[in-house]
C-alpha cells in the first residue's frame, strides 16, 4: 500500500477543519527521511525507501487528537470509586440525597434555644448518635461538629464564645445569630441536583464528593489499552553497556509515562530487529494503541514501514516537523486500532509520546485537553531553521528555565524538567514567551530537584 498523510503546501484555511478520512485524502510532496536510530540514509544503489514531507508539528498533534474519534470508543464501565482516579465520568453525578442530608452541627459547642443565658443538659449530641430531644427555651446542650440538631434549635454557640457560670449556666461572650454554626439539611445540594457533568476528570475531590453524595460506584470512560514493543538488537536490559550494546532506557520509561497520561499498559514486548516477530506482535495485539520504539525509518532493519504496508495500515502521520523525534509516526490499522512509531533515541522518543501518543489517548480516553500557557524564558534557546524544536525546561516563579543535556540521546536534561518549551523553527530569544506543555509528574504537583 501506499502511505497517505497530510499535505503541508495547502493554505491553512484550507486544511485547518479537515478531519482525519479529509486529511488522508490529501498528498504529500517527497522529502528524505533521516535513520531513526541516527544512521546515515541508505547508499547511493542500495533500496530507495517512498519519500514523503514530513508534517508540521501542530499538524500532527491535531491529527493525533482527531485520529480516534473516527474509530469505535471503548464502552462505559461501571468501576468502584477506588478505581475511579484519573478517569473520565461517562455518567452525570447526580445528587443521590440532600447534602448535609439532616441539620447538622457546623463547629464544637453548644447547641442553644431561645435567649441567654441557658441551663446545659448533662447529655450531649455527639456525631454519629441519634438526634436528641428538642431543646426548649432556656435550654442548651453540648453538641460536636457533624452531630444531628436538636429541635427547635436556635444557634450553635462555639466552645470559645461561651463561659459557664458558678450555677451551670451558660452566658455567650459573643453576639448570637439565629442560625448561625448549622448548616441546614440540603444546604450543598437537593437530591437529584446535578453535582458534576459527563465528562469530568475524576480527581480526589471528585472521589470524595461521589462518596459524600452516596456512591459506591461511578460509571466512567475507561484507561485505553496499550502494548509497548521494544525493537533493536543492540539493547541490553541490565548491567553496563559492552561490546557495541546499550543498556534499553525506554522500555524501563514508556511504561510508567504511558500510565501517566492515562493509559493502561498491558504488555512489553522486547522483539529486538525481527520482521516476523513485529508482524506477528502487531496483527495479535488487542491493545487499543500499540507504541513501539526505534526502526521508524529506511534503515536495513527498520521494519516498521514494511511492516504497516504489509498489514494494509493507514498512515496517519509519517514524519513530523520536530526536533528531536522527526521520524516518528502514527498509522491507523483497524478501525478502532492505532500504533504510534517512536524514534529510538530515548529524547526523541519522549518527544514522539507528546506529539502523536499523549493526543490520542487523550482523545481515546475523553480526558480534556490541558489549557495552553506560555512563560517567558530566561535564556535564549536555538532552534532549527524550518523544524518545531521541543527544550526540556524547568520551571521558576514566572520564568522557564532551559536546561543543559538536549540531544536527542540524553535523558540528563528531560529527568530534571517540569516542561517541554515549544520552540518555533529559529529559535527564541532571552525573556521570549514560549508555549510549555507540563510534564505529567509536573501536572501532579511532584517535586523534582533542580540545581
């Protein structure tokens, strides 16, 4: 088969509405691939791999993101609320019971009726009891936070504005409000109010309120299954590297990244540079998107094009206008199927995942896109002349701050970051505004050390 993508001379009125059949329908002009693993292209005589132009970077991302609404969307499941975080609610919340669901008490006290001063049962309203006797007028009963109001209540008087007299009585060192310290029944919401929409990301507080509100379960969209496949035979997976070999960093990584933007990993393969075994992996995966690592160009064992014509794919995306990570891709093999090409350079894997994974499962997972934001960067950042360059930054008060240990080998720059800065083709100069795309440890308020 031929591979279709996007064609990048078309006026961007023209291709910005196109969904992803409209932008397969388009062509691409020819431009060279480089060797994904950073090996020189194939001699002049030896096999010349179909060329194609690469596609703009928010091209991509914006072909990634639309690429699985054309395909068929896991179904809802119905999951216990300990299994609910990070997930998407394909169900409204709606109020099960009035929350509070009794007039309950808003602080530690008194519970008091009528006017000053009040004689103070000797038994009080502890949380979790029964609701006690009425109070009358004159009358005041000790009472916690969360207990029931006793009838005919006139206000909740905190332990710090009341003393005790030398008779038992009880005098407030404050003025008291009718109402005040009790929250009413229904004070949150009524039963059947609406608490929160189809489409809400399921965070703590979200958990929290579906169990205040009285669930036990929530229906939600579930994680997208993904399989990662390790290729090349020049990967060790323990000790130091020797004799030509390195150690394996992304089949360690991928997996922990993925499961950061939403995914749930099923399986990782290690397949080393094997045709049959590729071929085998991706026509038996039940994963909704399969990830592999390196052999995304025209090298002599890079089989994952010969690979995707062989199994009649549709390639999405095939080559992107990025630095590092150009020679990624994203096919389409089923309806409802998709495999994301990663370079094998571990940098430019990275850049890959952001590019064509994080969009697409985004898409698949019904998760909502994250606001963009700029900062100013605090140095100068080159950038390629006609490529969208992505510079691991760390983030500071207003600032960004570019970091060292760029390449697209090196994870020595990325580990220490918040964010990838998006840097235009030519660079951006000292104190420039850059888009950043926080890094999922970042999103989730975890620390990384910076010196």
């Amino acid at each position: 088969m031929t591979p279709r993508g996007i064609r990048t001379d078309a006026p961007a009125e023209d291709t910005e509405d196109l969904d992803v059949e409209e932008a397969l329908a388009l062509v691409r002009e020819p431009k060279s691939h480089s060797d994904s693993r950073g090996h020189a292209p194939a001699p002049a005589g030896g096999p010349t791999p179909e060329r194609h132009q690469a596609t703009p970077w928010p091209r991509a991302r914006e072909i990634a993101a639309r690429a699985a609404r054309s395909g068929a969307r896991r179904a809802p499941v119905t999951v216990p609320l300990d299994d609910a975080l990070g997930l998407v609610l394909a169900s409204p919340l709606d109020a099960l019971t009035d929350l509070p669901s009794f007039d309950t008490s808003a602080m530690d006290g008194w519970a008091v009726g009528g006017p000053a001063p009040w004689d103070v049962r000797d038994q009080g309203a502890l949380a979790g009891h029964a609701q006690p006797e009425p109070l009358t007028d004159g009358e005041a009963v000790r009472i916690a936070t969360g207990a029931r109001i006793p009838g005919d209540t006139t206000a909740v008087l905190r332990s710090e504005h009341g003393h005790i007299d030398d008779k038992g009585r009880l005098h407030p060192t404050s003025e008291v409000r009718h109402g005040q310290d009790i929250r009413p029944r229904g004070q949150e919401c009524r039963t059947g109010d609406q608490l929160l929409p189809v489409g809400t990301l399921v965070t703590p507080a979200v958990l929290g309120l579906a169990a205040a509100a009285g669930y036990d379960t929530v229906t939600v969209i579930p994680r997208p299954r993904v399989e990662v496949l390790v290729l090349g035979d020049e990967l060790l997976t323990e000790g130091l590297p020797r004799d030509g070999l390195i150690r394996d960093a992304l089949g360690p990584m991928l997996p922990s990244w993925l499961r950061a933007l939403g995914a749930e990993v099923i399986a990782v393969r290690r397949l080393g540079d094997d045709a049959k075994a590729l071929h085998k992996a991706v026509t038996s995966s039940g994963a909704d998107l399969i990830v592999t690592t390196g052999g995304t160009a025209a090298g002599p064992v890079d089989h994952v094009h010969p690979t995707l014509q062989r199994v009649g794919a549709e390639l999405l995306v095939d080559g992107v206008q990025v630095r590092p990570g150009h020679p990624m891709l994203l096919a389409r093999l089923k309806e409802n199927q998709h495999l994301v090409g990663l370079p094998g350079n571990p940098l430019a894997a990275v850049s890959g995942l952001f590019t064509l994974a994080e969009p697409l499962l985004r898409t698949l997972a019904a998760r909502p896109a994250p606001e963009p934001y700029t900062l100013p960067l605090r140095d100068e950042v080159h950038g390629h002349p006609h490529d969208t360059r992505l510079a691991p930054v760390v983030l500071r008060g207003d600032h960004a701050v570019p970091l060292h240990y760029n390449g697209p080998a090196m994870l020595r720059g990325i580990a220490a970051a918040d964010a990838l800065a998006v840097v235009p083709p030519g660079g951006t100069r000292q104190g420039a505004e850059a888009e950043l795309i926080d890094l999922p440890w970042a999103a989730a308020g975890i620390g990384v050390c910076f010196t």
